[in-house]
C-alpha cells in the first residue's frame, strides 16, 4: 500500500511538472516576436511622478545681453531669479530664444544675439556650448542629436544663401550636418525621421525677398530637403507644437493687410488646414491644441487677441482653453508671451510681459482650474517655458 501511495505521488509529481513545463512553453511561446525569436522584456515600474519644478528663459532686451533664466521649485514654492548667473557665475547672454530638455541629463538653451547653443544639467550647471550657429532660432531634439534652425547665412565654413537647419551631436556639442532650406527658418519638429520646418521669409521687409509660405521637410539622417509642403499662408513665425502627426503653426501675416491664420499640417498626408485667428503661442497637451493669439497691425497700432482651443483630428475649434478660470485670467492679463502646458501634469501655465521693457509675470494653473501658486514677478520677457519632472523616491 504504502509502495503505491508513493508510485501514485511520483506520477501526480511528473503530472505537475509536465503541466507546468507546458505552461511555461505557452508563456514564452506568447511573449515570442513575429519571427519567431524570445522577445522578452521586463515591465520596468516607472517611477511615479508627484510635481514638476519649471525653469523659465527670460528674454530681456535685445542687444541688452539680460537674458536670464528663473527657477521654480514647484515643492518649496519658491522662485528663483537670474538662476543661472547664480549657479555659474556668469551671464547667460543676448536673447535667449528658446529651451528644451535634450534627454535626462541635458538641457539647451539657444541665446539668439549671442550667436550660441548653451548646455546646461537640470540642477543649472552649464556643461559645454556650440558657437558656430549665429542667429538659431529654434530647437528639436531625439536624445542623440539637437536641430536648431538659423536665419544666418554661415555655419563655420559653410555658406548660404537662405537659411538653414543644423543638426548637432550632443556629446561633442558640434555641428555634424546642415541643411539649406527657406528664408529665415523657424520653427523645427521631428516625426518618422523627417524634420519639418516652417519657413518664415520674416526679413522681407529689410531684404530683398517675399514672405515664405512653405514647411520644408528634411530626412532627419541625411540632412537632405525632401520636400515642400506649402501652407498657402505667409510668414510662419513664432511657436510651432506637435500632437502626434499633427503641427500647429502660426502664420502672422504681413501686419498690414494679409491676415493672421493658425496652420495645422499632418505630417501623415501633408493636408492643410487653416483658420481665421493666430497662434502666436501655441502648445498641446498631445492630443489637443490650445492658442493665444495675438493679432498686430500697423494700421491701427493696435493688439487683438484670441484664445482658441483646436482638436486637430475632427477640425473642431472651441473659444477658450480647458476652463473659464484659466481662459479669464489669461483675458485679464497685458501682453500674453507665453503659454505652455505641462507633458507631464497638464498643469497650464503662461505669463505676462507687460510693457516689455520691465519685469514680466509667471502664472500657473490645474486644467481644472485652481491656481497652483499666486503670480510669480519673473524677468523681462519670460518668453519659454520648460517643465522637469518630480519623482517619488523610493522607499
């Protein structure tokens, strides 16, 4: 009896293992990719995020060489200005125009009249520059390489006759390809591999061309032109967000008499879409777009504005961003100069240059509405916003 209580346990046991071996072939065989190799990855826990400091590019005054940078730190409630004087001890130059966070540890800022990219850590450190783009304008970035857009006509030893776009390897700080494309290119966004370029012709009033009506669309890897895609709309100046396939630019007209329009390109097909107001500061939270137009004509002297709210999929536009709170305080305010929404939160924030000339204000907002903090006085100008992620730590 007991020798077949013990011969009955044996075969139970290889039962089990043999199930258990089918299980497991099953596991594999599901986590197995297309071509039939094991394509198993841990799920990695991300790390939870629980606020978001914010570093603010003051643009001072042109020529004024005041440019400075403003730190918010979002879980001690403090601002600090001319930050980067403060950690480095030195300015930071003419006309800052631009900030992004290139990866985890680097940050660019493109100083407009200083003829210089400048690197920086997220605790502030400055950490290397690139001088051979003059007059750069705007930034994008896919962790390994920085595009920078230029009204120059020079880049090193490099000349011509339009502007260009400058690709830079970030942990040389140097340039490594450029690539010729409209009058005074500005705005610069990355999707599939191909660069976008919203060309401007901004100079026209000075130089000898007309206004450009055209993105200019570059492999990312070549740095070659691949094609135009033109807008139908001129001068497409100023801020330029992505929501997925889609671009929301801003075409400001000539001031007099050509109109204002905001243009939505998908980057999918090249349609086309405009409509009757600016987007002179626009920005998304991936799915969405929101806008602050600001409409200028030398006719009247006059600013009109116009806060919109675009679904780029459906074409649908509603008056406002997110709620009345946010969308009344931004009515309130004197010269709207910047509006950013957090990637990370949805927290809305934007701010106040007032005269342009003295020091401008930051605020901030839920999406539902509440003031994360009163109106924080930051520097002349406060043009660009970036925000860095708080994480929980562990234990």
């Amino acid at each position: 009896m007991i020798d077949f209580l013990k011969m009955r346990i044996r075969f139970g046991n290889k039962i089990l293992g043999t199930l258990a071996m089918m299980g497991l072939s099953l596991f594999f065989a599901a986590c197995s990719n297309e071509n039939g190799g094991d394509d198993i990855t841990p799920e990695i826990p991300q790390p939870e995020i629980i606020g978001e400091n914010l570093i603010i590019c003051n643009e001072g005054n042109w020529q004024s060489d005041n440019g400075q940078l403003s730190y918010y730190d979002g879980t001690a409630g403090v601002l600090t200005n001319k930050w980067f004087r403060q950690v480095n001890g030195s300015k930071l130059g003419d006309t800052p125009n631009d900030i992004i966070q290139v990866n985890d540890t680097l940050i660019a800022i493109a100083v407009n009249w200083s003829n210089i990219i400048q690197y920086i850590h997220p605790d502030g450190t400055a950490c290397g520059a690139t001088e051979n783009v003059p007059n750069n304008r705007r930034m994008c970035a896919d962790g390994n390489y920085l595009y920078i857009t230029s009204y120059a006509h020079q880049c090193g030893n490099q000349t011509f006759e339009k502007g260009y776009v400058a690709k830079i390897d970030v942990k040389t700080k140097q340039v490594v390809a450029t690539c010729e494309v409209g009058w005074e290119p500005e705005g610069v966004r990355l999707y599939d591999g191909k660069l976008y370029v919203a060309n401007t012709g901004g100079y026209a009033f000075s130089e000898n061309h007309a206004y450009e009506t055209t993105v200019q669309v570059v492999d990312a890897e070549t740095m070659k032109s691949i094609k135009t895609i033109d807008t139908g709309c001129i001068n497409l100046y100023g801020e330029m967000s992505q929501a997925g396939q889609y671009l929301c630019i801003n075409s400001c007209g000539d001031y007099y008499n050509v109109k204002p329009k905001t243009v939505i390109v998908d980057c999918k097909t090249d349609k086309v879409t405009t409509f009757d107001f600016p987007a002179t500061y626009n920005s998304t939270d991936g799915n969405v777009f929101y806008s602050v137009g600001s409409e200028f004509s030398y006719n009247t002297g006059e600013y009109v504005y116009s806060i919109k709210t675009i679904n780029p999929k459906t074409q649908e536009v509603k008056d406002g961003i997110f709620c009345e709170a946010i969308t009344q305080k931004i009515k309130e305010i004197t010269s709207p100069y910047e509006l950013y929404i957090s990637p990370y939160t949805q927290n809305v924030y934007f701010t106040d240059a007032g005269s342009y000339a003295s020091a401008g204000y930051l605020y901030g907002y839920t999406k539902e509405g509440k003031e994360i903090f009163v109106k924080q006085k930051v520097y002349i100008n406060p043009a660009h916003i970036l925000a860095l992620p708080v994480y929980k730590k562990n234990g």
